[in-house]
C-alpha cells in the first residue's frame, strides 16, 4: 500500500499559518506527492480562465524541489 498526499495548488487563504509545507505529514508517512487544483472559473464571480500552467508550474516546482518523492 501506498500513501499520497496531494495538496491543494494555492492556500486559500494565502496567509503563512496555511502554507501547504505546513500540512506535509513527513517522508515516513508519503509514497508518493500528487496536486490538486481548480480553476473556479465563472464560480465566485471569476471570469478569467487560468491555463494550466498558471495554475500548477510553481508549485509543481516548490514540490519537486523540497521533497524528494514522485
């Protein structure tokens, strides 16, 4: 068995107490890092489409650089 931890893209709200580093478990408990994300787009009065890479390149690479799990 293997467990993923998959946070969301963005802490909402963007405030240090929710940084997404603060709810990494440890490399004891996680096999493997996943992403989740959403677009909102047209929801909560959004009306700009994100492409994808607005919405994972940066913290694809904050993940792929401070740990060191696929």
């Amino acid at each position: 068995m293997e467990w993923v931890w998959s946070p969301n893209c963005a802490s909402d709200p963007p405030e240090p107490w929710n940084d997404l580093h603060r709810c990494y478990p440890g490399d004891a408990y996680v096999d493997r890092i996943g992403l989740s994300g959403y677009n909102w787009y047209n929801a909560c009065q959004l009306v700009v489409w994100r492409p994808f890479h607005d919405l994972y390149d940066a913290v694809f690479r904050d993940l792929a650089c401070s740990y060191a799990k696929p």
